[in-house]
C-alpha cells in the first residue's frame, strides 16, 4: 500500500462526509462509525498502547514491519471511537513510509477541525502522532 491509497482513502471520508447538511448528521455518523470498531480485547487495554494527550482513553495496538503496519485501537467514547475509525482507515495496512509521509488532511477537509472542541482536536492530534510514532520506529527497526 503507499501514499495513493491513503490519498484515495482520504478522499472517501471527505465524499461521505460532504453527504450530509449539517453537523448533526456527521457527529452521529462518526459514532456510527465508532461503533463499527472491532473490539479490543481487556488484555490490550493496557498502558503501553494508551494514547496520552487524550481526555478519553484510547489504545491504539500496531503489528507488522515497515512494510505494513496493521492498527487496531478503542476508546471509551463514542465520538472518539469514531474518530479513531477514520485514522484507522486511512492508516492501517500501510507502510511506515506512507505514514510518516501523508498527514490527515481529511481532518480539515471535511470541517473536523472546525467541529471539535479543543480537547478532542488535541486528542486526535495525539492519536496521529501516536500512530506516527509508531511509523518511526517501524521503520528505525527496518533499518
């Protein structure tokens, strides 16, 4: 997977979300969305994957190499959940490369930055640094 696939990943969020009028019907699809999340096991709920910075928990598991990197993640709340679905999307399965490479441009794209309340957009920050962090070290291993 490379940087094409997160761009093209990053243009679907942005047609769904430009599907609907308002904020009302984007908050509730990105709970949707968080719903979706697969769950995480208790045991993976630990500290060593808890993103600081967030007001919720969230824990965010990366497996794989510099080739691929496989990420799963949960959270206590539900827009968060959903939130973390969309970085999930446009970063799990890709190589630590495209990663570290493409910022989440969706995130302005569809008015997130706007939308949230400073804690939450500090928050989802810490999760692309979190999974950014994790691109880095994929990759210093790599090497």
């Amino acid at each position: 997977m490379n940087a094409s696939s997160i761009q093209n990943a990053q243009q679907e969020i942005i047609d769904e979300f430009g599907l609907f009028d308002d904020w009302t019907g984007r908050y509730q699809y990105l709970i949707d969305l968080g719903r979706k999340l697969p769950p995480l096991p208790d045991a993976e709920r630990i500290d060593a994957n808890k993103v600081d910075g967030c007001q919720s928990q969230v824990w965010i598991v990366v497996s794989g190499d510099a080739n691929r990197l496989d990420l799963r993640a949960a959270s206590d709340s539900a827009i968060v959940s959903g939130l973390v679905a969309l970085l999930l999307r446009v970063y799990s399965g890709q190589s630590a490369r495209a990663i570290l490479d493409t910022d989440p441009s969706f995130i302005n794209a569809i008015g997130l930055g706007k939308h949230l309340s400073p804690t939450r957009s500090n928050g989802l920050a810490s999760m692309v640094k979190t999974i950014k962090a994790h691109a880095a070290h994929a990759l210093a291993q790599d090497g």
